[in-house]
C-alpha cells in the first residue's frame, strides 16, 4: 500500500502567464502521476491554493485534476493551510469538499474542561487512520496544540498518520526560519508514535527521525509558493511530492518523487569595488552567451560597488533583452546590490516577506498597547497576516463594494473584531 504526501501546492501564486502554465502543468502531471502508480490516497497538508478564493482560471483546472483523482477511486485528504483558511469567508477547499473530491481531516472539538479532542477519518479502503490540524495563520493553530488532549491519540491502534501545517523547531534550518518567519512549535506538540507526521507550511523538502517520531516529513513546495522558492529551483532544488509505502508493520519506505517545473539559469555577478559602468558590462557580457528561450532567468547582482548608482544598473533594458529573446520570466534579485558613492538605509532583507517582517519587528517596539496580540513576534505575524490580506486584489466581476466588504471581513476577522463592517 502507498500514499502519496503533498504540501504548499499554492496554486494561484504565480502572476505571469507562462509562470501561470507552468504552475498548472506541474500540479496536473503530479496528480497524474499518482493515478500512473495506483496510490492508494493522497494527502495535502495545507496551502493548497495561495489565497482562500483564488481566480476562476484556478479553480476550473484544480476542480479537473482533482475530479480526475476522484474517478480513479482515490481519496483525497486536506487540511487547510495559512494561505487557503479563511476564518469569516467560505474557502475553495469547502468547495471541493461539498463536491466529495476531497475530505476536510480536521476533527477537532472543545471540551468542557478547556481541552480540545481530536478524532480520526479512517481511509476505507487500507483501514488508515487520520488525524490533523489546520494552519491558521499567524501560527494560531499552536493554541490548538496546547490544548490537545494527546492520550486518546496516543492510545489508537493501527496506523496512524498526523497532518499538520506548520514549522517545528527541530526540524527547521536558519533558511526556514529566515524564509517564513513565524513561530514554531516543538515536535513534543504533536501526539507521540504515530506512523508519520505529514507536514507542510516548509517550502523544503526535508525529513526527520526522532525518538517517538519515527517519520517527520515536509515534502516542501510543488513548484513556488513564495519568490525566493524560485531561486531554489533555479540554484537546483528537487521539487515534487513524497511517496511513503506501508504495510500492516507499519512504514516501510518513504521517498521523494521529483515532478521537473522548467529550465532555469542562474547568473550571478559580484558588484563589489566595481563601478555601476563596469557592473553593466560584465552583466551584458555574462548574458551575451546565454541562451534563455523557455526558460526561467535568474539575475541575481550583489556586493558593494565603488562608484555611481545602484540605478545606473539599467535591471529594466536587461530584462527586456532576455524576454526579447524568448526568457518565460526573468527575475532579478538585487537586494544586497549598495554603492559606496550613494547609501541607501532600507530594512533588510532578501525577498518581500522577510523585509516585510524586518520591518514591522524593528518598528513594532513603538506599539503602545497591552494586547499582547499587538506586541512582540505575535505582533508581527499578525501585520504580516493583515499586510497578506490588504495586497488581495478584487476577483473578476467582483463589484467595489462587495469586495471592500469581503477584505474588511478578512481583516476585521484576522484582527478577531467583530462589528459593523462597512
Ligand atoms: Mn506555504
């Protein structure tokens, strides 16, 4: 028997049409490819979608492929993730979920004594038994954690496997950390001697052995969720789903299988005690022998340059001339490009997230407030969750005012204010 482990699908994520294709073509040969090898169920442990109500275009293809899955006799089960929840507002994930082609695992209830249970789906067929919990965003699903009353999942027989979508410290690298920024929480959170704890919320693949957590997995991104995940592809990352093969002993194998997204170069040029006329030409030199047709160019100019402007660096005249040449995108990561000659002071930081959550970390001591929800690193994952809501754009069609409505909703609700919301 076997399943297959996904996470972070993030479909929607990607703004450029042929990022667009290539986001689909991924998503659609992965799922293919688990009805080639027969998998017996799959799960996806949250993020499946970058946003709760991705665009229409998004969600016919993700209802094909899944309905694809769904008559070959395949179970598909979920969680959701920070990205795809929505607390005030019905999810895509509730979408699919009314239409059978997928199952919500999530089985949570409170108790009276102020703990919370949680219950099991079991796979029909190979007599699994399910159990997980939904990210939240702003890492709120921890509350849940510390609440759980682990004895009775502990206490289940046969093999159990746990879902959950978010970061666990012993498990996460200083790159994690630096990637997204929230909290995480200890393994001992999660109900001890399960068959395998799938998660998701890490865009890397990685996998742990610890004691009384024999299989600790995150299968990482299927292609990009956020941009710096495309850098990792172009410098060489492995992206696809986990194949884990079990019998009644329990988990025999656990393996990645890699899903290709497209072709990448990679150039790098280091700036330092050059002038900006210099930095110009070895870039135009480096690219000259470049061949980018149909595929993903990553510029990536860093270091501190002796003389002229960052700006002299003409980023908009080479980006033209490779997509002249048939680039599909051309992203340029100039972050840690300076100029002796012309300082900048910037918040630090390599990609948006991370100089988003810099920002608000530096600036959030100025908060006078004693909601502690305000303050300190809880403060900030929530600007960041605010900042995430506040960037959605309208649907098609979706009038002004409905879609005021709907982001004041979001945002009143990651806020957890109630009142008018007009
Ligand atoms: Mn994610």
């Amino acid at each position: 028997m076997r399943f297959a482990h996904f996470s972070d699908i993030h479909l929607g994520f990607q703004k450029s049409r042929p990022l667009q294709d290539v986001e689909q073509d991924v998503f659609e040969r992965a799922l293919d490819d688990c009805i080639r090898r027969s998998v017996d169920f799959i799960l996806i442990c949250g993020d499946t979608f970058h946003a709760n109500i991705p665009e229409m275009r998004v969600q016919k293809f993700a209802f094909a492929a899944l309905r694809r899955v769904h008559e070959a006799g395949i179970p598909v089960y979920v969680i959701y993730g920070s990205h795809d929840f929505s607390p005030s507002a019905t999810s895509v994930i509730d979408l699919l979920v009314e239409t059978g082609y997928i199952t919500n695992v999530q089985r949570l209830a409170s108790n009276d004594d102020g703990t919370m249970s949680l219950g099991f789906v079991t796979d029909e067929k190979t007599g699994a038994k399910l159990a997980g919990i939904s990210g939240l965003g702003a890492s709120k699903d921890i509350t849940y954690y510390e609440k759980l009353d682990r004895g009775p999942l502990e206490a289940e027989q046969g093999l159990r496997i746990f879902m959950l979508h978010g970061a666990i410290s012993e498990m996460r690298t200083a790159d994690d950390a630096a990637q997204a920024a929230d909290a995480a929480m200890p393994l001992s959170y999660m109900p001890r001697n399960f068959d395998y704890y799938a998660g998701g919320h890490m865009h890397r693949y990685n996998r742990g052995k610890f004691d009384d957590y024999p299989h600790v997995v995150y299968p990482g991104t299927l292609f990009a969720g956020f941009h710096s995940d495309l850098e990792e592809n172009a410098r060489g990352a492995t992206r696809g789903y986990v194949l884990a093969e079990f019998d009644d002993t329990g988990i025999t194998d656990v393996r990645q299988i890699e899903i290709k997204n497209c072709e990448y170069d990679m150039v790098r040029v280091n700036a330092t005690h050059k002038t900006s006329h210099a930095v110009n030409e070895e870039i135009g030199q480096k690219l000259a022998g470049a061949e980018p047709a149909d595929k993903v160019v990553i510029l990536s100019v860093s270091g501190r340059m002796s003389e002229g402007k960052t700006t002299d660096v003409d980023f908009a005249a080479i980006s033209d001339s490779l997509q002249k040449k048939g680039a599909v995108e051309v992203k340029i990561s100039r972050r840690q490009l300076s100029s002796a000659e012309y300082e900048i002071t910037e918040s630090k930081g390599e990609t948006a997230e991370e100089i988003a959550v810099n920002s608000f970390g530096e600036n959030i001591g100025q908060v006078d407030s004693g909601v502690a929800e305000l303050t300190g690193r809880r403060g900030v994952e929530l600007a960041k969750r605010l900042l995430d809501i506040l960037g959605r754009p309208a649907l098609e069609n979706e009038p002004l005012n409905v879609y005021q409505e709907r982001i004041t909703g979001e945002a009143m609700a990651a806020l957890e204010l109630d009142g008018e919301q007009k």
